[in-house]
C-alpha cells in the first residue's frame, strides 16, 4: 500500500482507510452470500494485473 501511494503520489492514510472500507464491504458481502449459499463455497481472487507480460494474451 506505502509503494502504491508513492508511486502514483496519493495520501498513504486515505488509501489505509480505504482499504479498511473495502474489507467492511467484503465481509458484509461474504455474510449475505452465505447466507444464500448452500453448501461449500470456494473463493478464488486473481491479482493478475496488466503489468505483467503473460497477463496480457500477447507473445
């Protein structure tokens, strides 16, 4: 989060405290789903991001 801040010049808290929003809003949604869900469920999060060569499809 610090490297993210520095490197695209934003406030280090506020992204902190965004970031603490974002994990709120998750586990409210996370709670909800469970209980719509019956069953196991598996979550799977892709960090892929376009910086990465084999992420963009190109050779």
């Amino acid at each position: 989060m610090r490297n993210a801040a520095e490197t695209f010049g934003l406030d280090y808290a506020n992204l902190l405290e965004a970031l603490g929003e974002l994990e709120d809003a998750w586990r409210d949604y996370l709670e909800v789903l469970s209980g719509l869900v019956k069953g196991e469920v598996a979550v799977i999060i892709d960090d892929t991001v376009d910086h990465k060569e084999y992420s963009r499809g190109g050779t």
